[in-house]
C-alpha cells in the first residue's frame, strides 16, 4: 500500500531547523494559548517555521487570532474545503520547510523548553528519527489533570520501543517531533485510518529509527470530555480503526514477535473499550456504551477480558437497577452537549493502553 | 490501588527524630492555647523590611537543597526585595551550610539551631527570625516553578485584606519527577470561597504553596507544638482562614515532595500521625461556625482515616504488619463512613490478603 508522498523541500531552498505546524478545525478558542507558548520561546523565522492550517473550519475564526498574536511571524494556510483531519495533518507536512516537524494541535500547548531540549536531541544523535517528551493532560480549561507514563528516569534513547509503542497508544502528537526526511521515506500519516492515524504513524517510525526520550513534561495535551468523540464512539468505528490499524502494524513488526505483539495490542484494545464502555453508560450514554462493548467482547476469550466484561455487566446493571429506583441522578445533558461539538482536530487515538 | 490524593498529610522529616518523650496527654488541650504557640514579635520599628521572606526549614534534606535554592534564586528580585534564609534544625547526617555557599553564594543566610528543636519549632523559628512582610516557608526538600513570587505577590498587593495565599501543588517524587497534581479548588484565581470550611475539611494545601503575611503570625501567633508529627500547618490554615481571607491560585507553582519515608518511623507504628491529625481538628473545631462545623469535622475525620488505610496498604505491602495493624485500627478510630469501610475492605482484600499469602508460602 503507497502511503502518502511527502515529496523533499526542493534543493536550494532556504530550510530552518523548525517547523512547527498548527493544525485547526473548529478551535479557535484554544488558539490563543497554543501560539502563546510557541512565540514564547520563538528563537526566529531562520530557525523556525511557524504556521497554522485551517481544515476549512465553520464554527471560528482561527485567522483573526493568527493575525492579532502572530503579527506576520505565523504564517496561516486556509483549506478550500474540509480534508478531515488525517489529510491535513499531511498538508501540514507537506507544508513544512524545516528539518524538524513539530505537529503541534490548536488545541494544545508546549512549555518553556520543549524546542530547545528536543532540538539538541536531534543535534546531539543524528542517528534519531523522532523524539517526544513526557506529556500534561489537562481539561478544557486548561487545569492540568495528569502526566503521562514516565518511560524511563533519564532523558535518552529508548530500548526495544517497538514493542511497548505496538501493544499500546503510549503518547500523544503534540510531545512528538519528527525529522521531515524520516516522513518523505516512509511516507505521511494513513488516510485508511480515521482514528488512531497517528498510532500508526509512531509504531511505522519506531519500526525503522531509534527514538528519543525526554523526561521533562513539557507538552500539554487537552482532553475533552468523555463524547467528544461523537459518531466514531457511538458506532464503535473506534475500535474497529485499532483493529485496523493493528493489521497494518503487523508488517513492520519482527516476524517472530508479530503474532504475540498484535495479540497484546488487541486484547488492551478491548480491555479499553470495555472500560470505556463502563465510562459511556455512567454518562448516560447507552447506545454508545452497547456498541463499545460488542466491539470489546468480539474476539478471542481470554481472562482478562472475561473479567472486564463480569465486570461491566455488574457495574452497569448496578447502575440500571439504581437508576429505576431513581436513586442515582443522570449526569447533567450538557456537559454532553457541548463535549459533541469539541474540535476534531485533536480526538485523540482511544486505542489500547493508555487511560483516558 | 488508587489512593485519592486528598487525604496526604505533610509529616515533617524532622518530626521522627530527636524527642523521646511520649505523646502529650489529651488534657492538654485544655489548657490556654497560648502557651503552645510561639509568640511572633513585630519587627521593630525603622527596620529596613523587604517584601519577601523565603524562609528555608532543613532538617538532614541536605540532597534537595540544592534544588529548593535553586528554584527561588531563579527568580530572586534582589536582596532588598527578598530575605532568603535556610533555617537549620541541627542536622546531623549532612552539611547544609556547604550547599548554601555553594549555591546561596553569600545571597542566602545561613542559620543553624545550636541544638534539635523538632519542626514545629524551628517552623516557629523561622517566623521569627523573617524581616518581610510576606512570609514563605519552603522546606527544604520542595521546591517552587518560576512566577510563584510574581502571581501571589501580585495577589497580596491588589488585595490588601487577604491574609494569605495559596497556589495548586505538584507532587513530586524521591528522584524529583513530577507524580501528580493536586486538586482544583476552584476555577479561577481569586479569594477562595468558604475557605475555612473547605481548607478544614479536606487539608488541600501543602506547605510549600503557601504564603502568609507576617502580620498575621504577630496576630494570631505561631505553629501549635501540641501537634508532634503532622497536622500542625493543618491547624495554622484553618486558623488563618478563620481570621482572614484566603487567596487560591489554580497555576500549580509549587511542588511538595513525597518520600518513600519509612514506614517503620515512631510515629506511623504507633498510630501518632493519626492522633495529631485529631488532635488538630479538636482544636480548629472551634473556629469553624456553628452549621457547618459537624459536616466539616465528619469529612476531616474520614480523609484521616483513608489516608491511615492508604499508609496500611503500603504497610502491608512492606511486609509492616503491626504498623498496618495500628493504621487499621487508628482509621476506625477517625471514622467509620462508608467510603472509610470500603476502603478498608479493599485493603485488607488487597494488600492483606496479598500479605497473608506471602507469609504462608514462605
């Protein structure tokens, strides 16, 4: 399967180090404080591009905060219609002049220090073909609410990565920054994918380079709330795009370690979506509850998803049973309403592992 | 197993050492609370005062001390507008004073007690020996992140009437990585609705994210010793919220580290820690109004009692059966709530009967 062309920065051209690009889709509100802390620490436009790419997005008016923040520093690219989100993350690729691609969402932020410790990353191993950092989480105000997994105690490079990124979606785009010349070879992020595109993306790279550590927090990932997901969630699109995407892993993988690995990541797949699952019918989500559980149930028993799924069934007809008695409120409609209309630019991929 | 993060109570280092003597009697508190709380004089007239005083407890923490200095020289606004001053308890495994030269540079003062005075009162200690009107007492294993001094000054300077402020905190481990972060009080920074009763309640804050106007100490006086191991900075909040507002900061700025500290200390296997913690809410109780002090006390009691059940977890978990035991039955001494009991129930399902497997193999 040819994978997007990210075809070379033509010879000759002037190149900065960075690039850091911004992809948008119905975000403007988070906007602000994304370029904030990019122009915080902005060491030049020699050193490095900045530029925001809109997904054609109908709800804002992302260029009216790149023209009052950016001041002609922070270039801006309009889509004539709307790409989904995988294409424009390939525009944004494609877009980038620089050595280093920094895919930074319009909803997220980096802090003090992400450009210069993963830069001197780079300098420092040539060898490298990405490194990210640990990662915040934070809500959608903006409070941090947890770190992610610190992969080891000192920044530096990861061993056997392969085989922790393939059984489990470990970080999250914004701590990553990959050289543009490991995109042009093994091409962009895949269009098959709607869900856990970027999954993908980071088992392909760690496939063919070695990658990098860093131990500092210095990304900020935001989460929306629980259906922000919308229709993907409800039909259980999300897991079946991991399973997907699972099978594509497959190719990279070490023939002898290829069976065991894809058994993992399809089992933590599950595990998750039964909990999330969980998660759905406490927020009074039934529908979309039932359609992860099916995606969770389907497959192979084994002993950890038999307990997940008792453990559900029990939870859930817990909460039925509490409901008729009407001793339990419902959780407030709203708080769904609006999580229905969160950017899609950052759904992030629900795939095995990581809690939400 | 998940343990909440309410229910972490800052027990000094210093707390398990030095002192043989037993618990003081609960009779004591009784008597006048003066007499327990050091008596914090205003500085004398005419005195040259900076804003800041970043007053520095050490107590054997001579490893992270370099961090702590670190931290606040990063954004020190110079001599006339901060006193930075380590305030050592006679420590007796490492040398504090070397880092403070090494890294204070002759900017950060050196104090050592001629003898072991326990925390609370070299707490006191470092009250009076501060010369700024705002106070900041940062133990010398946390530490701070940078605009700390800028945002709750900023905050003291626009808001005369409040007492003191506080941030969100980090917690950080051993090895000085972040592990999590405090919770969020409220939204937006500004004066903390119902203070008192939230701060009695649930003991949100930990010691380096706050900071308090000296005037308030010359007010209301020091650290109560009659708290031996922890829950005196409990007690002092409470008391400070009862008397003045109190200023919340949402931006964690500051991180509180947590040790791996043993769980074999005096205080932990005797069930102390747990009676100071009641002890402390004996003695607030009385400044929280009439209709919200049973509701606030019953929460107060159950985050001592989970916190209990989380140190009988890990109890168990070290093989510390007689301090799990004590820390069991000190958690039911606190409360008995549903939570508490099923809590309790996971522990001794959990750890215990992890415990108890082990010890039957072997």
């Amino acid at each position: 399967m040819q994978r997007p062309a990210i075809p070379p920065v033509p010879a000759g051209e002037t190149r900065p180090l960075w690039s850091v690009m911004i992809p948008t889709y119905n975000c403007a509100r988070y906007l602000r404080q994304t370029l904030e802390s990019v122009l915080a620490q902005d060491p030049g436009p020699q050193q490095m591009q900045i530029e925001v790419v809109d997904d054609h997005s109908t709800d804002d008016d992302p260029a009216s905060i790149v023209e009052e923040l950016g001041r002609d520093r922070v270039a801006f690219f309009r889509q004539p219609l709307n790409v989904g989100h995988v294409r424009n993350f390939n525009t944004c690729i494609r877009r980038a002049r620089g050595h280093l691609v920094h895919l930074l969402h319009g909803d997220d932020s980096v802090r003090g220090g992400f450009y210069r410790m993963l830069g001197d990353a780079f300098g420092r191993d040539p060898e490298i073909g990405a490194a990210f950092c640990r990662q915040i989480f934070m809500d959608e105000e903006g409070h941090w609410t947890r770190l992610s997994h610190l992969e080891r105690p000192r920044s530096g490079l990861l061993s056997d990565w392969l085989s922790r990124i393939a059984v489990g979606q470990l970080l999250q785009t914004p701590s990553m920054a990959v050289r543009r010349e490991v995109y042009e070879r093994l091409g962009g992020f895949d269009p098959r994918l709607v869900w856990v595109e970027d999954w993908e993306m980071w088992v392909r790279i760690a496939a063919h380079y070695p990658v990098w550590y860093e131990v500092e927090p210095l990304a900020v990932y935001r989460i929306h709330g629980i259906s922000r997901s919308g229709q993907l969630t409800r039909t259980g699109e999300t897991i079946r795009d991991v399973r997907r995407a699972i099978e594509i892993n497959r190719e990279y993988l070490p023939p002898h370690r290829a069976d065991e690995l894809s058994r993992m990541a399809l089992e933590n797949c599950r595990v998750a979506a039964l909990r999330r699952a969980n998660r759905l019918h406490g927020a009074g989500e039934r529908r979309a509850a039932l359609a992860q559980a099916r995606e969770g149930w389907r497959g192979p028993i084994s002993a950890r998803v038999l307990l997940k799924v008792l453990g559900l069934a029990l939870r859930c007809t817990g909460r039925e049973l509490a409901n008729a008695m009407s001793v339990v409120r419902r959780a407030p409609a709203g708080t769904v309403a609006i999580d229905r209309q969160a950017s899609r630019v950052s759904r992030r991929a629900a795939a095995p592992g990581e809690p939400e | 197993m998940a343990m909440r993060d309410v229910g972490t109570f800052h027990v000094d280092r210093a707390a398990h050492c030095a002192g043989s003597e037993g618990p003081e009697a609960d009779g004591a508190d009784d008597v006048p609370e003066q007499r327990f709380r050091a008596i914090v004089a205003p500085v004398p007239p005419g005195e040259v005062r900076p804003l800041w005083s970043v007053m520095i407890p050490t107590y054997n923490c001579a490893r992270h001390l370099q961090q702590t200095l670190e931290s606040v020289l990063a954004q020190d606004p110079g001599a006339e507008q901060m006193q930075i001053e380590v305030v050592d308890d006679h420590s007796t495994e490492d040398d504090p004073a070397s880092v403070v030269e090494e890294i204070g540079r002759g900017r950060v003062d050196f104090f050592r007690q001629p003898r072991n005075v326990r925390h609370v009162g070299n707490f006191n200690a470092c009250i009076q020996r501060s010369r700024g009107h705002l106070l900041h007492l940062l133990h010398g294993d946390d530490c701070v992140l940078d605009g700390f001094y800028r945002m709750l000054g900023e905050a003291f300077e626009r808001h005369p009437e409040v007492g003191a402020a506080f941030c969100r905190h980090i917690y950080i481990g051993e090895d000085g990585h972040w592990r999590s972060f405090g919770p969020v009080l409220q939204s937006g920074r500004g004066v903390l609705e119902n203070a008192l009763e939230r701060i009695a309640a649930e003991q949100p804050v930990q010691p380096p994210a706050m900071v308090v106007r000296r005037e308030v100490y010359e007010r209301l006086s020091g650290f109560d010793s009659r708290m031996r191991y922890c829950g005196e900075d409990w007690e002092m909040w409470a008391r400070i919220a009862a008397h003045y507002p109190v200023w919340y900061d949402p931006e964690p700025l500051a991180c509180y580290r947590k040790h791996g500290r043993s769980l074999s200390a005096d205080s932990f296997r005797r069930g102390d820690n747990a009676r100071d913690l009641r002890r402390a809410i004996r003695i607030y109780s009385p400044y929280l109004p009439a209709d919200t002090e049973r509701r606030a006390r019953a929460r107060a009691h159950e985050v001592v009692a989970l916190w209990s059940l989380g140190l009988c977890s890990g109890a168990f978990a070290a093989d510390q059966v007689r301090v799990a035991l004590t820390q069991m039955r000190q958690a039911f001494t606190s409360s008995r709530s549903l939570p508490v009991m099923r809590l309790a129930f996971n522990v001794l399902t959990g750890p215990g009967t992890e415990w108890l497997r082990r010890k039957l193999i072997r």
